[in-house]
C-alpha cells in the first residue's frame, strides 16, 4: 500500500484522455452550429438589444427543452437565481435555507434581497443537500406560525429552500419538495450548472417554484453570459418578465413604471447564441457522458481516488466531472492540484465552503462535518465537449 498518493499515475490517467498537445482548461464552449449565422442577422437587421425574435425563440426553445411551463431569459444566472428568490418571496431579515458547498453567487443574491443565509449540510453521494438531515434539523430547531417557519435561536423567519445540482448532478428533489411544503418553505433550484440533467427523467429546474439556469461561457451551453428563470406558475412568469424588464407597463411611446424593476432582460445577440447552442445539446450531452464513461473506467484503476458518478434516480449532464481522494490523502490535495496545473492540466479545486468566508461567517448553520471533508478532497478535472468528441467518432 501506497503511502502517499501516485501524482503521476493520476497526471497519466488524465493524459491519456486529453489532446496531445496544448493547455487543458477545465470547461470550453463548442461552437459548431448555426451560431454566425443567427448573430449575423441580429447585426445585419440591427436588432441586438433587449428585444428581438431571438429572445422570444429562446424562451420559447427553453421552455419546450426543459419542459418548465414558462422561460423567461436574463442577462445571467445571478440575476436569473435574483429573481427567482425575489418571487419566493425572500425579504429583509429573512433566512434562506442554502448548503455550505456551492459557487458564491448563490449566497450573494440572498444579500441582495437583504436575507441571510442558513447553512446546510450536503449529501455525499450527490453533492447536493442532505434531506435526512435537514430534515431532521428543521424538526430541532425550527416552529412554524401562521404558515410561517422560524428559526428557534434567532426568530427570524425562514423564507425558502435553495438548492443547487453540483457539477449537474441532481438532489434528491421528491424529498426536498416535502420538506418544504411540511415546514412551509418555498424551493427554489439553482440549476446554473444542470441544463441537460434529470430527476426521475424530468429535467431540473421547475420542480419547486422557480428556478434559475446559467449561459456563462463555461456551461454545457453558452449565450456569452446570460441566465434564465423557469417556473410553472403563470402569474410567477408574468411577474418575472415585468420585473426584468425594468417594471415597464406595456405602451407604444409611454416609459411608465408601475414599481422598482431590474434591467436583467438577455439581449437580442446573445438569445441568438443561445438559439444555435441548445440545437446541439443532444450531442453536447452524447459527447460529455461518453468522456465521463472513460474517466470513470480509467480513475476505478488508480489507487486513493474515485470518480463521482450522477445519483442512480437521476440522469447528469456531467457538465465539471470530478475526482475524490480518499481521506488518508486530503492532505496532498494541494500539491496535486499544483503538480497538474505546472503540467497544463486545468485542475481546480471544488470552491470554499461558504460559511468559511468572511462575510459569511457569522452567518447560521447546522453540523456541516461532511461539506468540510469533501470540499478538501474534491478536485474538478477537464470536462469540454471537445474532449469527447473522440470517443463519439469511434
């Protein structure tokens, strides 16, 4: 038995799968469609702003792709996941339910709304927010009045449940969804990194209230930047559309306004990128799970890893594939992710645990034990179409 962790044995794993030459980023666009085409016609016809037949096609493209009753397209996923708790209802001094390990943007749009987040532990098998605990947690140290869940120890109330699909793999949302009827909690899905992926063959996104999707340029697919919110509920969709457009009552000539709205309406040019984009994801999906296939048949030889597999209920898009070391290694997690990059391998560790940060600190949270030990041993290997593409033309 291996004292320390084989670093080359990892790096030739890794080589084997990749191009022979270049710099190995961690995600890159593919562009492959009708992408010039459809941006072309937004220059030539000089509709590029925030209005134009791309951007009512895209939503309408989103909406039949995801399956959600109703798309509404923004300038980005913070934006998009803004919104989504906004129309949760989320206020001043409220809590707003969210796990410990996610991207940053999920916590910083609940201080946008003026809210503080509650930390929660993760699910080690899905990455994302263990049900059985916080399902027990919630029944310790939580009361509900008038339809109205509190926090015990600070009285505050606790407005929604956010959750988000690690890497794209889905939580489990059956679960999640009961918890948040039972303690009167709206859920809300950060799906920016899940297009593409499913629970129980229905794609994420509008399981709960609302939604939110990200086009950044490292997703599965891209608009440049550029989210979207999904919802099934009408009167939450007109809501939504009426807000990110600046709260504009609809005229010929007049700018009325009938309340504070946001300026997060996508852009005619960018809906047209996203148009060209989701006409491929039945092959951008193809190619990625075929990569993730050969990772996982490659890293089950390499001794003091594993590589992270989507949930049995659920269908991933493996939009960041990852590996994790076994605990006697977390130590060398640095040193690996230092040895990889000097090799031009575009490893990343998994991002800091919210609570570590410094304006989170401070912030409420229940026993997050499993989130620490995870975020210290999960690494994020290269995971763009390109690289699949080789197993898709065998």
């Amino acid at each position: 038995m291996n004292d320390s962790l084989n670093v080359e044995e990892i790096l030739q794993t890794l080589r084997a799968h990749l191009p022979d030459q270049g710099n190995y980023s961690l995600h890159e666009p593919k562009f492959s469609g009708r992408e010039w085409e459809y941006v072309k016609t937004c220059i030539d016809t000089g509709w590029v702003s925030s209005v134009g037949h791309f951007v009512d096609r895209f939503e309408k493209d989103l909406s039949e792709y995801t399956g959600a009753k109703y798309a509404i397209v923004t300038t980005n996923g913070t934006s998009a996941l803004h919104m989504s708790l906004m129309l949760a209802g989320v206020q001043t001094g409220d809590e707003v339910l969210v796990p410990a390990l996610t991207f940053i943007a999920t916590c910083n749009v609940i201080h946008y709304c003026n809210a503080i987040p509650h930390f929660v532990e993760i699910d080690k098998t899905n990455l994302g927010v263990d049900a059985k605990k916080l399902e027990a947690y919630l029944k310790e140290n939580t009361f509900i009045i008038n339809k109205v869940c509190y926090n015990k120890k600070t009285e505050r109330p606790i407005r929604a449940l956010c959750v988000m699909h690690t890497f794209g793999h889905p939580v489990d949302l059956d679960a999640l969804n009961e918890i948040a009827k039972h303690y009167c909690l709206a859920l809300v899905e950060d799906a920016a990194e899940a297009l593409g992926s499913y629970y129980k063959d229905k794609h994420v996104g509008a399981h709960g209230l609302v939604g939110a999707l990200s086009f950044n340029g490292n997703k599965i697919m891209t608009t440049g930047g550029g989210g979207a919110l999904l919802t099934n509920d009408e009167e939450i969709a007109k809501r939504a559309k009426h807000l990110t457009t600046t709260a504009k009552k609809s005229h010929p000539w007049l700018y009325e306004h009938d309340q504070v709205g946001y300026n997060y309406r996508l852009p005619n040019i960018n809906a047209a990128l996203g148009c060209a984009q989701l006409e491929q994801m039945d092959y951008f999906l193809k190619t990625k799970r075929m990569l993730a296939e050969q990772y996982e048949a490659a890293f089950s030889k390499v001794e003091g890893v594993s590589f992270v597999l989507e949930p049995q209920y659920a269908k991933s898009n493996y939009w960041l594939n990852a590996i994790l070391l076994d605990e006697k290694y977390q130590s060398e997690r640095d040193g690996l992710l230092e040895f990889l990059n000097q090799e031009k391998i575009g490893a990343r560790p998994v991002w800091e645990l919210m609570h570590t940060l410094p304006m989170y600190q401070q912030s409420p949270r229940m026993n997050l034990s499993v989130a620490e030990s995870l975020a210290a041993r999960l690494i994020n290997i290269p995971s763009s179409v390109v690289l699949g593409e080789q197993y898709a033309k065998c």
